[in-house]
C-alpha cells in the first residue's frame, strides 16, 4: 500500500523549488514498464513544460494544489482551447484522447497536478515533442513561455 499524505506532497513542491527544471515528479508505479503510469508533478510558475503529444495513449489529469493553464493546440500549433485546472476551482482536471497537442502552464509556485496515462513509458515513441515550440534550454524557450501564458484560442504559437 501506498500513502499519499500531505508530507509527500510538500516534500514534491520543496524538490521542485530546488530543481534546475523548477518541476519534480513522485512515481506510484514501480517500474517505466508499468501498463498503467500514475504520477505526481509539482512545478514552480517558471517552469517550462514543452508542448506535446503522446501518439497512442489517453491522458488524464487532475490538479491537487494551485492552478494550471492547459493550452490545447492543432498541428499548425494554432490554440484551440484553453482551460484553467485548479485545486478546489469548477474544473480541476481533464481526460484526453491520444494524439492531442497540450501544453502545460504552472500558474502559481507549488502547483501539484496528479496524471494517468497509459504505459509502458516509451522515452523514445511515446511523447512528441511540437515541432514549432523550442526544446527546453532553448534561449526561445523565455519568449516562447510568455507567448504560451498570454495565447488565447484562435493565437498562433508556431514560429
């Protein structure tokens, strides 16, 4: 049996701070190859979560702690949709389908979302990256972030 307290949630949030990525994440499944990936991810508002999609696998996600903005995007990197997910708000998580372009952005410090999806976990075919947002350490990836938290529907992010 696994306990989630309070602690462990805290002691995710204080990693995060620490962290050169400003996120951390606690894995509940024993090992990558688990059919079913449940895990926790504490970020800091600074932190960059590089838009993507996973090709084969549904995602669901709910936020424990703070607020996150999710943007939903087409191919061309164009915003479809945009929600806000927070602890305790009118909406706190989402499920989607396979093949959707998402990117995350942490609205508060010590925001924790809580995230199922499909395993095993394929480092290498089971996440693409958008092609049109720059990879993380990128010296875009500033102005790209700014972009991404201000985007409404209708805002093209490519290029």
């Amino acid at each position: 049996m696994q306990l989630i307290s309070q602690q462990l949630l805290d002691d995710l949030v204080r990693r995060a701070r620490a962290a050169p990525r400003r996120r951390a994440n606690h894995n509940l499944h024993p090992t990558l190859e688990d059919p079913v990936q449940r895990l926790f991810v504490g970020a800091m508002a600074d932190t960059y979560f590089r838009p993507h999609r996973h090709p084969t696998q549904w995602e669901c996600a709910l936020v424990l702690r703070g607020a996150f903005d999710v943007c939903f995007l087409d191919d061309a990197g164009v915003v479809t949709r945009r929600v806000r997910l927070a602890a305790g708000g009118e909406v706190c998580g989402f499920e989607i389908p396979a093949q959707t372009w998402h990117g995350w952005v942490a609205v508060e410090d010590d925001s924790i979302f809580f995230e199922v999806k499909q395993g095993p976990y394929d480092p290498v075919h089971g996440l693409t990256f958008a092609p049109w947002a720059p990879p993380e350490g990128d010296p875009r990836v500033g102005a790209f972030l700014a972009r991404l938290r201000a985007a409404q529907p209708g805002d093209r992010l490519a290029g």
